[in-house]
C-alpha cells in the first residue's frame, strides 16, 4: 500500500481537498456532544466496579483523532477538535437556555409524582462547572492526543501505528481525566469517589482504545488508499 500513497506535508494536507475528512468531522462533533450531554455525569456500577457511563463511547472520540492526525495530518485534526468543541459548547449552551425557559403548564403536566419541568432539568440542567470541566477537558485532552500522534509518527517515520495510537491515547487520556473529574465533580462527590471513578475510567478508555487497534488500522489504511496520500507533519512545524 505504501507505494502506491504520494507522501506529503502536513502543510499541504492543510490546504487540500480530501473525500472523506468532512464525514469524519462531523462523526466527531456528533460522538463528543452526545457523551457529554447523555454520558458525562452518571457513575454505573456492573458487579461493584463503578465507572463513568460515557465512557463505552466517548474514547471513540479519540479513535476518530487518531484516524484524523494519521491520516490528514495535525492541522487537519486541530480543526476537527475545534469543532467538536464548538459544538459541545453551543450544545451545553443551548440546554441550558431552554432548561431555563419557564414551561407551559399543558406540558408540565406530573409524570409518576416528577413534573415535566424537573425531569428536563434532571437529564439536561448540567452545572456550569461540569460544562467548563468538560469542555476544558475535551479540547486540551483531544490535542494532547493529536500533538503526541504526529510527533511520533515523524519519529517512528509512519511505522508501528499501534504504538502510536495507544501511545496518544495514554497521554491524551489522561490530560482529559486530570482536568475533567477534578474540576467537575470534587466537592460534590466524595474524595474516594472521584479518584475511583478518574482512575477506573482512564484504564478503561486506555484498554477500549488498545481493543479497537485492528479496527483503526482498517480505517486507516482504507482511508489512505482513498485518499492516494500520507500526511507527515514536518518537524519543527505547528503542531
């Protein structure tokens, strides 16, 4: 396959049109916003081992940058993130305003002894210090992630991509888990809590991302043999 791709900057990547890059932006917005509104605050517990709920799907988050940085290059990837971001903001912005929204009173008619009203603010009324948290976490975790991937794909000169995938994930992970749990949840939670819930999460999404290697180099190298190209970000560039 390596033959047949046209390897190129991360400059170039940049200003190029690919076929298939907009459909994985937006599958990112569409997985970052849904495990932060749906998945971001609810601890499970499955035969005593508690963890955080979004996890089963938010590291696909990071699985689709992975993809992004391999495949279009760091930059490229930095714009998926910001929108992403963008859209979880807007996303948590635009919950809160109609939490907010006095309701009619047709509609907030009782349900099993919980009006209407209360369990609207129950699954979307998110604290303004789990959306910061959030939010902070996802945009410095996810380009943590992207940095890490590129530099090393340089270094390792585009070979051992599991190395690479699982190596990004370690470091970006765990930038997303310091910054979130802590500043979302200490003071609400017990101390015991949140450091269960940070340290069991960060394995798992660790673990879901070295289970779902075979599956990113399928995509990878589907994509790059689409796309006819390698992006390699040249050292010393933005990233």
């Amino acid at each position: 396959m390596a033959e047949a791709l046209r390897n190129i900057s991360g400059e170039e990547a940049s200003a190029r049109h690919f076929k298939y890059f907009d459909l994985l932006l937006a599958a990112t917005c569409v997985i970052v916003v849904c495990s932060n509104i749906i998945g971001a605050g609810k601890v499970a517990d499955i035969g005593g081992f508690a963890f955080g709920a979004g996890v089963l799907f938010f590291p696909l988050s990071y699985v689709l940058g992975d993809v992004l940085t391999e495949v279009y290059g760091y930059k490229r990837a930095r714009r998926a993130i910001r929108a992403a971001t963008a859209a979880a903001l807007f996303a948590a912005v635009m919950a809160g305003i109609i939490t907010l929204m006095p309701p009619a009173p047709g509609w907030n008619a009782d349900i099993g002894g919980i009006d209407r009203q209360s369990a609207f603010e129950a699954n979307f009324g998110q604290a303004p210090r789990i959306v910061a948290a959030s939010l902070l976490a996802l945009y410095f975790g996810e380009i943590a992630n992207a940095r890490v991937m590129a530099v090393m794909k340089v270094r390792m000169k585009g070979s051992r991509l599991w190395q690479r995938t699982i190596g990004s994930t370690i470091v970006g992970q765990g930038v997303d888990s310091l910054i979130f749990y802590p500043l979302a949840f200490l003071g609400v939670w017990t101390l015991e809590l949140v450091l269960t819930v940070m340290v069991t999460n960060y394995a798992l999404k660790v673990a879901w991302e070295a289970l779902l290697t075979p599956v990113t180099y399928k995509v990878v190298n589907a994509l790059k043999r689409s796309e006819g190209v390698d992006v390699y970000d040249a050292p010393g560039a933005d990233i």
